[in-house]
C-alpha cells in the first residue's frame, strides 16, 4: 500500500489567487509559502507595510480566513508637488485556506514580524501516526501474551528455551505406581 500525502489546504486557495490576479493584474496581493515541519504546517505571507493591529484571521468551517489592511499615504498635491508613480497596492485583502480534517484549528498561532505574517497549524492528534500492539493469543485483546523480543539479549532467551524443555522432559517421564 502506497502512502500518499494529503494537501490540507484545497481549491478555495487556487481560487482567491486567480481572484487576487484578475483584481490586481499579475501581482499577489498576499503571497505566501506554505510547509510542513514535524507535527505542523507553517504558511508565511508577505504584508509589508501592514499594521499589526489591522490584521484579522479567523477559522469558520474548516476555513481559515486572513484580511489584512494597508493605508494609503496622503501625499500633498498642488502645482510643485504631488504623485509620479504609484504601482504598490493600497486597501483591504484577504486570503482564504481550506482546512482539512486532520488539522487542529484550535491550535493554530500567528506572528507577524518585519511585514512577514506566519501562521502555524498543527496537525491533529488523531492525525498523527499510530504504534499498533500487537497480541499473541486468543484473538481476544488482552488475552495471550505479547510478544517481545531483544535481538541484543540471547541469554534470557537461552535460558527460557533452556527451562521450557526440562519441563517438557519432566512431563514425558514415566511416573512410578
């Protein structure tokens, strides 16, 4: 059986991308690197020139939503002073994440330092990879015994097999009437 690894973060992004890039032309508004390290998913998104205070995230849904603002500034403007150019992005954004199952939005944190907003997302404990027991016995769980075994130690071993065929031989003996 082939593992397969699961993006949790669906259609719902490509989506806003192409909606960011139709408003916006070519350019992102909020572009972002997503990972996974260990037992969490990391998302950075650039948003340089951002107030820290006007940054919003929320889950709904399995959906994590981020909205961010970026205020203009008021430039004079009379006959010795005023635009030249002006290409950098001003206003509301947003950007949303679709959220599989396997995450734990109840966990998720963010900071944003030096314009770069990192969201951490952890992945759900029952999520994560199980070690199964397995029982020698009856088929029952908790009936039998379990196997255990040290490829290191083989004088516990010796000594068991040892002890099992003296009694085995002590059970064959002939018992005098």
């Amino acid at each position: 059986m082939a593992l397969v690894e699961v993006n949790p973060f669906r259609g719902l992004d490509r989506f806003f991308d192409q909606f960011a890039q139709m408003a916006a032309g070519d350019t992102k508004l909020m572009p972002m690197d997503v990972y996974r390290d260990a037992d969490n998913y990391v998302a950075k998104m650039d948003l340089p020139g951002v107030d820290p205070a006007s940054i919003d995230i929320d889950v709904n849904d399995n959906v994590l939503t981020v909205r961010a603002e970026r205020t203009s500034q008021d430039v004079k403007h009379d006959e010795h002073s005023g635009w030249v150019s002006r290409e950098r992005s001003y206003g509301s954004f947003a950007r949303q994440l679709s959220l599989d199952t396997g995450l734990d939005a109840s966990k998720i944190s963010a900071d944003y330092s030096n314009g770069e907003l990192v969201i951490t997302i952890p992945v759900a404990e029952q999520a994560k990879p199980q070690k199964i027991q397995v029982t020698h016995g009856q088929g029952q769980v908790g009936t039998g015994a379990t196997a255990s075994v040290d490829a290191t130690d083989t004088s516990s071993a010796d000594t068991a097999s040892a002890q099992n065929t003296a009694a085995a031989d002590t059970a064959k003996q002939p018992q005098n009437a």
